[in-house]
C-alpha cells in the first residue's frame, strides 16, 4: 500500500523494470530507494533490450528504466520495438551520461519521458522523475480506459488522434509525408492561414494523482465540448495539469481579443462546473501547421507569468527577454560554481524552478541544453587552467567539478579530439 497520496489508491503498485548492461548499476537502482514505499514494485531486471522486451511482454510494466547504449538491443532499439509492436505502456525513462546527450534528441522522437544522466542520478532526482512517470501512467491509463477517452465522443478524436496531435506540438514530424498521411486517416485539415496554441492549467493543488486524474478528464473534455462554441479550435489533453487548444486563425487584426473572449468564457463554465480554476498561456502565431510546436513551446514558457490577477497571459517579446534573461542568470551561475554538483535538480532548485522548467529554458533561450552548457563550461575552465596554471590534470579535473581524472579526460577528448595531456603540451609547448 502506498504511505503517500499519489497512485492507484486501490493498494495497486506501479510495476517498474529495470535494465541495465552493467549489474553494479542494476543493484544500485535497486537499493536507491524503498521502491516498496514509494508505490512501485520491481517486475524485474534485465541486462539489455532483447531480454528487457520479453520482459514488458510478459510482465507488463508500468515503466521501463533503462541504459541507452547496451549491447545486442539498445534502450532506444527497445522503445522502438514496443511502439512498432503497440505495447502502449510502458512508459519510458533512460539512463544516459554526458557524451551521450545526441541519442537523447532521438528518445524525444519515440516518446520517452525523460533521460537521467547516470552520474548526477540522486535519490531525489529519481523519485522526482517516478512521480512525472507517475503523472504520465495515470494519464496512459485514463486514454485507454473503456469509455474514458479524453476528448468528447462529439469530436470523435481517438487517443490515437490525440497522440497525433501530441507529436504536432512536440515537432516530432521530420517530413510532410507521414504528417499528411494522418491527417487523411484522421479526416483532418488545416488550410488557415495562421495557428495559435494556448495552454490551459488546472489550479487544482490539493487532489490526489487519482482524483486529480479524474477532474483532468472531465475538465478537458468539458473544454473540448465548450471552447469551439466560443470559436473553433482542437482541444488535447498534455498531462494531469495541462490540456492545449489549437485555434485556426484566419487573420491576426484581432486575433488576441478573439482567442481571450472564447477562453474566458469557457474558463467561466469550467469553473461554474467543477469549482476549479484554468488558467491559460497562449503562444504566437504561426503560418504553417508544422512550426505549431514553437506556438506550444512559446506558450509553455509564459505558464510561469499566469497568477489569479493574470489568468491569461499571452507571450510576448518582452517575455521572452525575460526568460533570456533567467537563461544568462543560470548560465553565471555555474560558471562561479564548476567545483559543486551542476546536475539539473539541483541547479533548479537553487532558482526555486522544477528540473523541466530549466530544461525547457536552455532548450528554448540557450544556445545549447542544460547538460551541453556545463559540459562546454567545465571543458573551457579546464582549457584555461591548463594554459595559465602548473596544475596537474585530476587537480584541473577536480577544480571543474569531474569526479575522477578518468571521467574528464573522456569527456574533454569527446569535446576537443584530444587528450588533456596533449591539449596541454600543445599549449605549452611541450
């Protein structure tokens, strides 16, 4: 039985399996936490893709946590196999390290919910991610339930529809050709001449993860039953909290005014029904229906403006300055701290963020990711000691914050094409 609020809340355990090519990993995942009490249940382990997958098969895990690079099947190989064979759940999180990050941009495509980098992984960051696995689960669960669907029977969306429509905002379409083959099994078109995404947020803190599930549904498919009435859009649930609406705008004189009056309204209606608050974030325009991803992520970036006094909020030019802003703020900040822990948990709670608020900000407003910026950080600290210092490599290593000599050298000859020792007799001379 779970000693917390979140869950089934019928004595259900989440079920997690655990795969890993090396077996000193797979005990300390399992010794980690006090999985037990925490509501999840250990289905098993495996030691690469190939075993992991007759695993889900017959074990049916809720979540997979799971190395990227193993041999004879890799995590990313495995994801793949268990969309292409339709498994639906499980849900997916990979372990992954530093020079790794460029197989993370393919995991986003398979829908996996997040990477761990195995050296900065904490009991706190892994408890942190079950419970968005969590959060993910129930609403799996919710879409595949008879007579649960998300959406209203009205619109007729499937929840193979709305994951479609998930993929829309998360760019995840590389060309036209599958984009306009769905659109024709789903009946869709889209010839506005403009899209705008606005996000809805449950104001809701008190719930339980299964009441909160249930009010989630109900209010997004209330949303989907009444936004159009106001004007016409596509409403898809995101998560527990959030749900989206597409609007076709068929010009921008006063699209702003148009988009607050419908979601006003609805908000009302909602509220009047359920007693809960919507707050909404609406992102800019776009003139073709593929770039909508950059109206969701602008949208997702003004979530944190929203307030009682300002319910709707809509991004702007200023915003994003803020948000600029916050990215340089962080970015000084590890760059005056390279000799403590930079891994994204805790570099987030030291600006009081959430670990996917910092990510999205380095995503959205940095030149690189999160782990991409300490990395060049702590490599070009390092240059520089090499070039003004005597320091002898693991003391150059320790000062930017690597754990062993051993791991930064790795790293810097991943980023330099050479060794430290040979970056160091080049600069000197030597």
């Amino acid at each position: 039985m779970r000693n917390n609020n979140d869950g089934f809340g019928d004595g259900t355990m989440f079920k997690v399996l655990l795969v890993d090519d090396e077996p000193l990993v797979l005990i300390g995942l399992q010794g980690m936490l006090d999985w037990n009490k925490l509501g999840w249940e250990i289905a098993g382990t495996a030691r690469n893709g190939k075993e992991a997958l007759e695993l889900v098969k017959e074990q049916c895990p809720d979540l997979v946590l799971c190395d990227i690079k193993m041999p004879v099947m890799g995590g990313l190989a495995l994801a793949k196999k268990c969309q292409e064979l339709d498994l639906g759940l499980p849900v997916f999180i990979m372990l992954t390290s530093y020079e790794e990050f460029d197989y993370v941009k393919q995991s986003i495509n398979l829908g996996v919910l997040e990477y761990l980098v195995k050296l900065d992984l904490t009991p706190q960051s892994l408890e942190n991610a079950l419970r968005r696995a969590e959060h993910r689960i129930q609403r799996e669960r919710a879409l595949r339930a008879p007579g649960s669907a998300v959406l209203t029977p009205a619109n007729g969306l499937s929840q193979y529809r709305e994951r479609f429509f998930l993929q829309l905002y998360g760019g995840l379409f590389d060309d036209g050709e599958e984009f306009r083959r769905l659109c024709g099994d789903f009946g869709l078109r889209f010839d506005a001449p403009y899209y705008v995404v606005a996000l809805g947020a449950l104001q809701n803190r008190t719930l339980d993860t299964k009441q909160l599930a249930t009010l989630s549904a109900g209010i997004t498919n209330m949303a989907a039953g009444t936004l159009p009435k106001y004007m016409p859009c596509t409403v898809t649930g995101m998560d527990l909290r959030h749900f989206s609406a597409l609007f076709p705008l068929s010009e921008l004189g006063m699209w702003e005014e148009q988009v607050a009056a419908a979601l006003e309204k609805a908000g009302e209606v909602v509220q009047g029904y359920f007693g809960t608050p919507v707050w909404w974030a609406v992102g800019r325009p776009v003139d073709d229906i593929l770039e909508v991803c950059e109206s969701h992520r602008a949208a997702f970036s003004t979530l944190s403006l929203l307030s009682a006094k300002n319910p709707i909020v809509f991004c702007r030019p200023q915003v994003l300055d803020y948000h600029a802003q916050q990215v340089v703020q962080v970015q000084e900040y590890i760059r005056q701290n390279l000799d403590k822990r930079l891994n994204l948990n805790e570099v987030a709670s030291v600006f009081n963020f959430s670990p996917n608020y910092l990510s999205q900000l380095f995503s959205q407003w940095g030149e690189s990711g999160f782990v991409e910026f300490v990395t060049a950080t702590r490599v070009n600290a390092a240059k520089d000691l090499m070039a003004s210092t005597d320091l002898k490599i693991y003391e150059i290593s320790e000062r930017v914050g690597f754990d062993s000599a051993f791991y930064f050298s790795k790293v810097f000859k991943k980023v330099e094409g050479i060794s430290p020792r040979e970056y160091m007799q080049r600069v000197k001379g030597g």
